[in-house]
C-alpha cells in the first residue's frame, strides 16, 4: 500500500510543479496586463454621426439663429430706410435753398436796377409784382413737392414694414 501511496504523492507533487509553472507562465503574461489594456484601447479620433443627428443639429442652430439675423436684418433696413430719407430731406432741403438763393439774387438785382433808375410806373410795379408773385407760387409748389415725397416716401416705408410683418408670419 506504500507503494500506492508513494505513486500518488509523486503524481501530486508533479502536478504541484506543474500548476507552479503555469503560475508563473500566467504571471509574467498578465504582470503587463494594465498598460497592454491602455494600449490596446481603442481611441477615436472622429465620431461618426448619424444623418438624423446631423439634420437636427442643424435645425436647432438655425432656430436659434434665425431670430437674431432677422432682427439684425430688420436694424439694417429701418438704418437704411431712415439715411434715405434723411437723403430725399437734405436734397429737398438743398432745392429749397437754391431756390430762395436765387429768388435772393433776383430780388437784389431787381432792387439795384431800380434804385439807379428812374421810379417805374404802376404797370411796371404791377409785373414786378406778378414776378413776386410768381416766385412765391413757385416756393409753395416746391414745399408742397417736398412734402409730398416726404408722405410718399413714409407710405413706402410702412407698405415694407408690413411686408416683413407679413412675411414673418
């Protein structure tokens, strides 16, 4: 029976050795398991997204800046609209102020050439009168003018803001 036993024991202390060296074989290839798993990771430089991610980004950037570059668009318009004006104002301005220029200039004229000359009779008084007249009729045309590009341009403005409020609708 010894010699059973010693059959054994020799069997168990083989197997001991042997599980020891598949330890030791197993310990040296996982002693480097941690870095090897680092480097081993996967890393992913770019991510692909999905078209439908893609569209709905997109869409929720143009909700969010939409808004604002209707509202710098709208600035930018009521600016320009108001420097036309300010334009169609200063022009009229000028025209009127020619004309009164030159109704100054005609009336100096008329007063130097009378003050050197003889009094005019009655019918000449009466033209010069008509010219006054006349200048001032034309003075009050050129107001009424300006006036009414100034009514036409104001209803040009409110027919564009209500295009755009329309729109915007």
């Amino acid at each position: 029976m010894a010699s059973s036993l010693a059959g054994c024991v020799s069997s168990l202390q083989s197997s001991m050795q042997l599980l020891e060296s598949s330890i030791s074989i197993l310990d040296s290839g996982v002693h480097d398991y941690p870095r090897l798993a680092k480097v081993l990771q996967t890393t992913r430089h770019f991510e692909l997204v999905s078209e439908s991610e893609l569209q709905a980004a997109q869409a929720s950037l143009l909700s969010e800046i939409s808004p604002e570059v209707d509202s710098l668009l709208n600035r930018v318009s009521n600016y320009l609209d108001k420097l036309e004006r300010r334009e169609q104002s200063l022009i009229a301005k000028s025209e009127l102020q020619r004309g009164r220029l030159s109704h100054g200039e005609d009336t100096a004229r008329r007063k130097s050439s009378t003050s050197g000359t003889v009094p005019r009779s009655t019918t000449a008084q009466g033209t010069s009168l008509d010219d006054v007249k006349v200048m001032q009729m034309r003075q009050k045309k050129e107001r009424l003018s300006y006036a009414v590009s100034r009514l036409e341009l104001q209803a040009q403005q409110k027919e564009r803001q209500l295009r755009k409020s329309m729109a915007a609708q």
